[in-house]
C-alpha cells in the first residue's frame, strides 16, 4: 500500500508541475567521428552581435574543417540566408564543396534557400539538437579563440577585419591541440611560409592513422574530465516515456520552468531524443515524467478482521482413536498485542 501511494503521489500532475527539485539529466559526452579526408565536413556557426564593432562587422560567420581544423571567418551588417549563402560560395570557389555541413538550428540555416543552395551542390546537412550549442563543440570551441582576438583589437584599438586576417594566418600555421600538425599542412599539404618558417619545410608525415589516434586520445581525455565533472550517467529515457523539457527562453515568475509532457518517440545517437513534437533535443535539457496512476481507494483493500481461518475436520478410524486433519488453526500475529 505504500507503493501505491508514493506512485500516485509521484503522479500527480500538479504536483509535478509545480515542483522546483526536478533536474535535466548530463548526458555523457559523446566524441565526434573524425573524418577521413580534409575538407569533407565542415561546422557553420554565427558568433554576434558585437555592440561595439563597426556596422558591417556587428556579426561574424565562422567555418571550420574538422579533419584540418582549418577556419574561416567572414564579418556582416546582419546574418541572413543570402549571407551566409555569399559567405560559403567564396569560400567554395577556393577549396571546393564539402561532403557535409554541421549547423544549429538558426532561421538562416533553416531557410528554404539555404537548403536548396545546398542540395545544388550535394551537400548533406546535418542539424544539432534545439538550444544545444555543445553538438557544434568544433565551431564553438573556435569561437572562445576568436573572442580573445576580437577583445585584443578593442583593447589596442586596431581594425577588426585586418586583426582577424593576422590572426587566422598565425592559427592556419601553428600545430593544433587536437592534432598535433597545422591547419595549413593537412589541407594545403605543405607548410605556410611566415616570419618563423624561413626553412625549406619538411617533408610531410601524411599519416591519418596517426592523426586519428591524436584525436581519439584528446577527446578520450575530455570525455572522461566532463563526465567525472558532470557525474552524467548513462540516459535512461525509453521509447514512449513521457518527459518533460526545459524552456530555453527565459520564464517568469510562478511560470513553469518545463514544458508540458511529451513523449518520446525515438532515441537518437549522442544522447538526443526524438519527441512527439516532431523536435531533437538532448537529454541534458529533459526530465522524466511519471505517468499518474490509478487511485488506491479503486483498489480493494484486504479485510484483515474477516478472514476465515481453516476447517479442522476430526474423523474415528477403526480403533476408536480420532485424527485431525487439515492445517492448525493459529490465532492471527495481531492478536498477540492483546490480552485476553
């Protein structure tokens, strides 16, 4: 009987939807596949608006490759479908079309004529979960490098767009974290000649295998620090559970924090969920709902004062002597609390 109430209780809808204590579960981190090739997926992503730059540099296109970690960057007035469609067709006419596009869920991203710019150059575009900014770790890991060189320029006073191009020139040629080798050397296949390579360059180590390794040690490294950081343990969350998610705007006072239940209709890979929206989000942004149940008053109760005790039936065999058959009849335990 307790169960029964402690499960109707968890159930209550009101109760659910008022109560403070309820938390998103931490998914794990998942590391992203590296890709075999360069040039061959690529992470788009805007970073803005800038309150204190010039009006054509109030917002700032990023692209980064994530076999070279080679990156683009191209500044506007504002971010619209038709810029960011200018912005990858220069970029385009000097590298090629990639296989594949990682973006967020943007309107310029989600246009009708963003797609169809895409699907003219057979492009595959892949989208990351609602208000999860973490997916696109690739790009957004660029852009706190990025910050850094924008707050130098402002700090120095210099023009943003040639502080940038300096900047982009000394990232393409300097060996990356994750890599170990420059941008500049996995894309172009040789070494940029700058003020520190004066040298004839080496020749070049074009190992993927290697490169992977490289890479599959440093996201193993971070996965474990974030996951111990955040105790995320595995999601749980089954095909059609009802869960809540978390508003990502921001919500008034004595307004719900969660949305209202829905379920889930699949499980997506990197802990992302498919709900009955028609909408991906992550698990880091749901929490499970319970399911009211039945109330225990329409359950019937055990009647504890009228239950028969066994017959004890008495027979005379042959010998005049009697057996007793049948089970003992005992007092019930909750008498021995009496005395008689």
């Amino acid at each position: 009987m307790d169960d029964q109430e402690t499960q109707h209780v968890k159930g209550c809808q009101l109760c659910q939807s008022s109560d403070k204590t309820p938390v998103p579960a931490a998914a794990p981190l998942v590391p992203v596949s590296f890709p075999s090739s360069p040039w061959d997926k690529m992470a788009i992503d805007v970073v803005g608006p800038f309150e204190t730059a010039a009006l054509d540099c109030k917002y700032a296109i990023t692209l980064v490759d994530y076999h070279s970690k080679w990156s683009e960057v191209g500044f506007a007035a504002s971010v619209t479908a038709q810029t960011v469609i200018y912005f990858l067709s220069s970029v385009f006419s000097r590298f090629g079309n990639p296989g594949t596009v990682v973006s967020d869920n943007g309107s310029q991203f989600t246009s009708a004529e963003f797609a169809t710019f895409l699907l003219s150059r057979d492009i595959k575009h892949i989208r990351t979960s609602v208000y999860h900014p973490a997916a696109n770790g690739a790009v957004e890991r660029f852009h706190r490098v990025l910050k850094s060189c924008i707050q130098s320029a402002i700090l120095e006073s210099k023009p943003w767009r040639q502080t940038v191009t300096d900047f982009l020139k000394a990232y393409r040629s300097t060996p990356h974290s994750a890599t170990e080798v420059a941008p500049c050397e996995l894309l172009l296949g040789r070494k940029m000649r700058t003020r520190l390579h004066v040298l004839l360059p080496d020749p070049r180590e074009n190992a993927v295998t290697r490169l992977a390794d490289s890479v599959a040690a440093k996201q193993h490294k971070m996965k474990l620090y974030t996951d111990k950081r955040r105790g995320a343990p595995v999601p749980v969350f089954q095909e059609g559970e009802c869960v809540r998610v978390l508003k990502p705007t921001h919500v008034p006072k004595a307004h719900q924090r969660f949305s209202e239940p829905l379920r889930v209709l699949k499980q997506l890979a990197q802990g992302n969920y498919l709900l009955e929206d028609g909408r991906k989000w992550h698990a880091s942004r749901l929490t499970r709902f319970n399911i009211p149940v039945k109330n225990v008053s329409e359950t019937p109760a055990l009647d504890l004062l009228h239950v028969e005790s066994p017959v004890v039936v008495q027979s005379n065999t042959s010998d005049g002597t009697s057996v007793t058959t049948g089970r003992v009849r005992r007092p019930p335990c909750w008498l021995e609390d009496y005395v008689t």
